[in-house]
C-alpha cells in the first residue's frame, strides 16, 4: 500500500513551509494537506489557504466541528482562558484525530506537523500523543529558519503576507483572539482590530453575567482582568506603551500545545 503523508495545515506559516517540505521531498501525488477551522478565523486566513492551493497545485482537506470557541465556552459552561483553553482540542486536535483513525491506519501514514527548531521541547510530547502513528518535523531540521524568513520568501513566490502578521501578531489563528494569548496580544489585537476585540469583551460580558461568576480570559497579578478593563485601561493611557510590558506577551499553543500539558487533556 501506498504511504500517505499527511500535513497539518494550521493557516501559519510554519505549516506551509512544512508541506513545502514534503512535497519537495515526497511529491504531491501521496500528500494530503489538512485544516482544522475553528469558524473564527481571520478573513484573510482562508485567502491565504487559497494562494497555497494555487500556488502548489493541491487541494486542502477541511475539516470543522460546525462550532467556534465561544459556543464551546457557553456549552461547556467555562471561559476559556490563557491557562485553560478546550477550544484547541476540540476543534482542532480531536477532530483531526477522529479524522485520522476514521481513514488512516498507522502503518498507511506518516504526520508531519509544522514546528519549527525553537520548539523542539515539544516534540517528545506530541510522539506519545499521537502514537502508534509516525509523526516527523520537518521544521526541526536542517536548513533553520526562522519565521521571519519564511514570510520573506512568501514575497519571491508572489503570495501576500496573511494579515495577521502584518498586524504584528504572532500566529495566523483564531482572528488574533486566542483564549491561549496573553495582556499584550489582547492589547495588540484591541488598538489593531478593535471591532474584533469589542466582540470579545461583548462575549466576556455576557458569560460573566449568566455564570455570576468573576471569570475572565485574562488575569493581571493573579486576579481576573477583563477584556473590557483591559480597553478602559489602554483607552485612558495610549501614550504608555509600556503599561502592560512586565505581562505575558503569549501567542497560542494550539494543537500541538495540546499535548504540552497532560492534565488539561484529561479535563
């Protein structure tokens, strides 16, 4: 039987320079390249995945549970937050893993999954979490690269910057509102997409109000720090850029991140 390799697609960069990879290394005709959705992306997320196709001549499987992250917080009756966040595993690690077994044997594929040589302290978890199935890196060998190189060279192959990056958020995921995310993505995200962001605090309010509970996605010095009180802070001291600098910058460790910590996967 024929082996299929098998990407995951995240929408970021480091998952297309992954596929680019294998491709170079295997052909196209036994690759099968893979995106979980989490119905909150960034519009121009899906633009990109587009320019991929095209560009490598390849049709991207899509996957999606039909939910987004909020739905699951109201549906699980928690707020995600930047410690605990199920939005990862359920829309993307499980459904990719129902996916996986549903069609795949482990001896029929191998994974390969878009993490680059600076987190290749995550690697050991992720083999145990999706043994017996072969999971390999391409990222994590040789030549290095780092992300910026990566979307520099989106420029010679003629594809546009995905947005977020141009908006200086670390990942391509979830429209720049990660639950995962620290103070200072939020506050990224509140003076570069503050319509996005005002969606979210309107999300935040809403659960508080039903749970009556003081929850919120962020804490400051180990209390909650809303969403809302995040804005009125930046709102009423723009000129103090540094107000949340000793805070958690944090992008989201989403998917792989879902194996990191054995604990929340038994939640």
């Amino acid at each position: 039987m024929t082996i299929k390799h098998i990407v995951s697609l995240s929408g970021g960069i480091g998952s297309y320079e992954t596929l680019k990879r294998v491709i170079a290394k295997e052909g196209k005709e036994n690759i099968i390249a893979v995106f979980c959705d989490t119905m909150n992306e960034d519009g121009d997320l899906y633009r990109f995945l587009r320019d991929i196709e095209n560009h490598l001549g390849i049709v991207i499987t899509r996957l999606a549970t039909g939910k987004d992250p909020w739905q699951l917080c109201f549906d699980n009756k928690f707020l995600f937050n930047s410690r605990v966040a199920l939005c990862s595993r359920i829309l993307k690690t499980q459904l990719f893993n129902d996916w996986l077994r549903e069609n795949f044997a482990p001896n029929d594929c191998v994974l390969y999954l878009g993490i680059d040589f600076t987190e290749s302290h995550r690697k050991e978890a992720i083999v145990k979490g999706y043994a017996p199935y072969k999971v390999e890196f391409p990222m994590c060998d040789k030549p290095y690269i780092y992300k910026y190189e990566m979307i520099d060279e989106l420029k010679n192959e003629g594809i546009k910057t995905p947005r977020l990056y141009e908006l200086g958020f670390a990942h391509n995921n979830c429209g720049g509102a990660c639950f995962k995310a620290g103070i200072a993505s939020w506050k990224n995200l509140l003076e570069k997409d503050r319509i996005k962001f005002l969606e979210c605090e309107d999300k935040e309010e809403v659960f508080r109000k039903r749970s009556g509970k003081d929850v919120s996605i962020l804490k400051r010095s180990g209390k909650p720090f809303t969403l809302r009180q995040l804005r009125e802070a930046v709102d009423s001291a723009p000129e103090q850029l540094s107000l949340f600098d000793d805070e958690e910058v944090g992008g989201c460790g989403c998917f792989v991140g879902d194996f990191d910590n054995e604990n929340e996967r038994k939640d």
